[in-house]
C-alpha cells in the first residue's frame, strides 16, 4: 500500500509561525499567549485536519486503499461485488406430545450464543420428537453451533413441547437445506478481488475468470485456477512408496500372497513382493482409476531371477501389458502413460503355477494427465470455517455451482467444450514447515515475549505464502517461495527493536532436514509446526 507522509501538527505550526514571522518582518515574543504563536496554532491545527480530510479523500478513490463503501463503489465499476454474510441454517430435534404442530416462525434463542432462530416451517404431527429447520436472524459465523453439544431454547412456551431443542445436523454435505454461517467479506479479501479485476483480463472462460467466478462463492477466501488436472498422485492409489508394514491397501488376485519385504528396497524400508501359491500371474491390484481418463505410472520393479514383472490395466490381455520388465534381480524402472480402460491397476507376475515365484515393487506413483478441456481450481477457505483454509465439501460443492452457473441469472458460465466431467474442485493443503533459530541472543528479561513474537511472526508469514498461477497473477505480485533470507528477514525485524540477534535460522518440511528455499505446488499453502519454532544454541 503507498506510503504518504503528513507533517506533523508541531510542524505546520513552526512552518505557519516562521512564515507570520518572515512576512511582517518582526519576531513573535516566547509567551506561548504571544499573537503570532496562538494564530499559528490555530492555523496549524485547521491545516492538519485538511490534510488528514484530503488525505483520506485520495485514499478513497483508489482500489489500493479505499475502504467500506468506497471500496465497494470502485467494485461495483468493474462489476465485483462484495460477498455478503449468510445466516446458518440448522436442523434440531425437539421433544413433545404426539400429533402435534410446531408452528413456522416459532422463536428459539441460541444457548450457547443468544442468537435469535426461527423455525422455517411448521413441524407437523406425528410421533415425538420433532425435527424442523431454523436460520439464525443475525447472519455469519456467530449463529454457527455444534450438533450433538448445543441447544435452542424456545422464546415462548407453546404448548405440549418441552422448551429445549438440541442441534442435531450442521453439514450441509448431509443435509442440502442446511446452510453454513458466513461473515460478510471483509475489505482486504473483497480489495484482492476487486484488483484483480482491475489488473488481469478475463473471458471465454479463462484463468481469471474462474477465479472470479469462485471467489463469488460465500466462504470462499481464494482460489487458484490452472488449466489442467490436479497434478499430483491420485488420492485413491495408496501406499505407492511401499512403507505402510502391511499390505492393507492392496488386493490379492490369481492366488497372490503378498507381504512387505525390507531386503534392499528402492526406497525406505519396505518393498511389496507379490508372491506365486500355485496360480498363473499372482497379481497385487487396487481400483484406483477412472476410464477413459490419462495416466502416467513411474515406479520400480525386479525379479526373483526366475520371472518377469508385469503391469496391467484390468482390461488388457497378458499379450498386450501396460510395461513387461526383464527377468533381471536388480530394479528396474517404469515410466508408462496410458488410457484407462479399467478402474484397475495390477502388478503382476509373469509365471506359471509355481508357488513360491515372486516379483517385488516399489516407489510408484499415478498422475492424471492433462487432457483437453481439464481444470483445476484450488479453494481457500475463510478462517472463520477452518483456521488452515481447509474448505469442507459443502464450500466446494457451492464453488462448482458458482463456475458452472450465473447465480442471478442461471445461465452457464463455461464455453463449449467445458464440461464438469474435466472441472476439479479440489481443497488446498497445508504442509507444515519447520524452523529454527540458531544461537539467539536478547536481554534474558524480554527473552520470552521475543520467543512469543517470533513464533507470530513466523506463522503469519508462512500463511501469507501463495501459489502462484502463470498466466492469471501479475508478476509483481508473486510470493510462491520460502527462502531462509526472507525469513530471516522476519525474524530480525523482531529482534532489532531490543537490540538481539540471531547466529542463523533453519528451515524444512521435516525437523532438522534443512533446505535453503522451498517452491509452492499448484495447491499447497505452509504453516508453521504446531511445535513453535526450535530455539538452539
């Protein structure tokens, strides 16, 4: 944000005096009653609050730092509208007489919170108890409760119900007619998009304009958009490094015995080995897969010395395999891109009915690749709903919605060929980083409120840490790396005002395996070890 630098009072009274002064050529006695210094003061003080009235007018007509209506003026110019907060909506339980009717519009009052609810329709005869739905009159995140924990007290007796209604549902993901509470966007969320707006160019429903789309969405804080599947391991192929000690997430077929081995692995400390009992082609398989979707398959293989190691899609014949490796002892690597013609991946083994041949596996990894039309968009959420911007699956639901459909008017947003089948919601990640700080030297008496700022410090900067995405985000604004120089940086601007320093800092993804910098991925966020920082001499 632009610096402007105002005198202070004391300076335009000495500029106003000097100036009286200069131009009735004459000097003004000490007497702080003296004519000229009271005119001067006067002055000076009415100077003051012009320019702090001129200033905040300059403020106000610039996106950069306008604030509340006037942020909201220079939004709606360029057709971005502040996201406005939403009531929670909830579902209760309340016990009474049967074949009763509670009526809509019946007051509750929240016991945890004093919020006001009022029932949305009537809950209507049957057997006890009673179920219904109720939205908070104040909205935002203050009529959000917990089901199963907090209860509704009812405003005014009505007859056959007891007073009390317990919370019973809050996810929306289970119940559609439930609504999360959502405070309303707040002026630094709603000025990132408004500059947004201003700064990158949008149509034929490109980058910038899902972002803009999604982060029309109530609760939604940022959004990464980029033209491509998610590019990272799919979450249903499991324990592609091979170092869980059981072999749970994988399936037996054709007779398999399947272990983990721990004799020169690849990597770690366990290899999985797919062993004959007495069938053809013992096989280690999971249904990881979507068909008619791009694969690529990395990873590593090696025989017993009496077979070969073989990979299929389910729905291959063992003539036509995805990748048939050597009879070879040492491993071997694979690096295969196919259509998946089954939900299936197997890892198999070429051989004949003779128990105890085997083949082992290790460090795969599957990765949707891109395919025409394909795109991702990365949710942030508001930390008012999660403090680590984790969305849950009702705020990436709405979020399809809102690129799919024009609210207000209903009409679809993405071009011809866009179709949801090749459009990922998916939520960001937080990786933990860990920090150290070498050798710190301050005053033993500040010592620990230093500690105490430091870990702030460094957490915040962690968190404000964004991917960046090529071709939506202005250069000027990328801030995707963590390199110990800058957090150094931050860590010394708490240390100088007590007059401490530092003998070096430490940074990683894993305690005392330190790195230099480190690169965000396409969906990933950093936050500080729930630990704190490590402090060593």
């Amino acid at each position: 944000m632009p610096e402007f630098s105002l005198p202070t009072t004391q300076e335009v009274i000495d500029r106003n005096l000097a100036s009286l002064e200069s131009n009735l050529n004459q000097t003004s006695p000490l007497a702080d009653k003296a004519f000229l210094r009271v005119l001067a003061t006067v002055e000076g003080g009415n100077y003051t609050e012009l320019n702090r009235y001129a200033l905040n007018l300059i403020e106000q007509v610039l996106a950069l730092t306008a604030t509340g209506e006037d942020l909201d003026r220079i939004g709606n110019n360029y057709g971005v509208t502040r996201t406005p907060a939403q009531p929670t909506i909830l579902e209760c339980r309340i016990f009474g007489s049967d074949s009763l009717t509670l009526p809509a519009d019946t007051l509750f009052v929240g016991e945890p919170n004093d919020i006001r609810y009022l029932t949305n329709e009537d809950a209507n005869g049957g057997t006890s108890p009673y179920t219904f739905l109720c939205t908070a009159q104040t909205a935002g995140t203050v009529g959000n409760l917990i089901a199963f924990q907090d209860s509704l007290i009812i405003g005014s007796p009505v007859p056959g119900f007891e007073s009390t209604a317990v919370v019973i549902e809050t996810d929306p993901t289970v119940n559609p007619d439930l609504q999360l509470g959502i405070d309303k966007e707040s002026d630094e969320s709603y000025r990132r998009r408004v500059l947004n707006e201003i700064r990158t160019v949008g149509g034929g429903s490109n980058g910038v304009d899902h972002r803009t789309w999604a982060e029309e969405t109530p609760g939604v804080e940022r959004a990464y958009p980029y033209s491509s599947a998610p590019i990272y391991p799919i979450p249903d192929f499991l324990d592609g490094n091979c170092e869980d000690p059981t072999t749970g997430a994988w399936k037996p077929a054709n007779g398999a015995v399947l272990s983990k081995v721990t004799t020169s692995p690849h990597g770690g400390i366990r290899a999985l080995r797919v062993t004959s009992s007495a069938t053809a082609f013992p096989t280690a398989y999971q249904d990881a897969l979507q068909t008619g979707y791009k694969y690529r398959l990395t990873g590593y293989a090696r025989s017993d010395g009496s077979s070969q190691p073989l990979i299929l899609n389910a729905w291959a014949p063992v003539t036509i395999p995805l990748w048939l490796g050597s009879d070879s002892t040492s491993w071997q690597y694979f690096d295969i891109t196919f259509i998946a013609k089954d939900i299936t991946i197997e890892f198999s083994v070429v051989t004949g009915p003779t128990p105890g041949i085997y083949c082992d596996f290790d460090d795969m990894t599957i990765t949707r690749q891109l395919l025409p039309g394909d795109r991702s968009v990365f949710i942030e959420c508001d930390s008012s709903i999660d403090p680590d911007g984790i969305p849950p699956q009702s705020i990436l639901d709405d979020t399809r919605e809102y690129i799919k459909y024009d609210q207000d008017t209903g009409e679809g947003r993405p071009a011809l060929g866009l179709t949801d089948e090749n459009l990922y919601v998916e939520p960001i990640r937080r990786t933990v980083i860990f920090v150290e700080v070498r050798g710190l030297d301050v005053p033993s008496e500040v010592e620990a409120q230093v500690k105490a700022d430091i870990n702030i410090a460094v957490d915040q900067y962690l968190r404000s840490v964004v991917p960046f995405v090529d071709g939506v985000d202005p250069i000027i604004t990328r801030n995707d790396k963590i390199t110990d120089l800058t957090l150094s940086n931050v860590i010394q601007d708490i240390l100088n005002p007590v007059g401490g320093s530092a003998a070096g800092i430490g940074l990683g993804t894993e305690p005392a395996l330190f790195v230099g910098s480190y690169q965000l991925g396409m969906d990933e966020m950093t936050k500080l070890d729930p630990g704190g920082v490590s402090f060593v001499t």
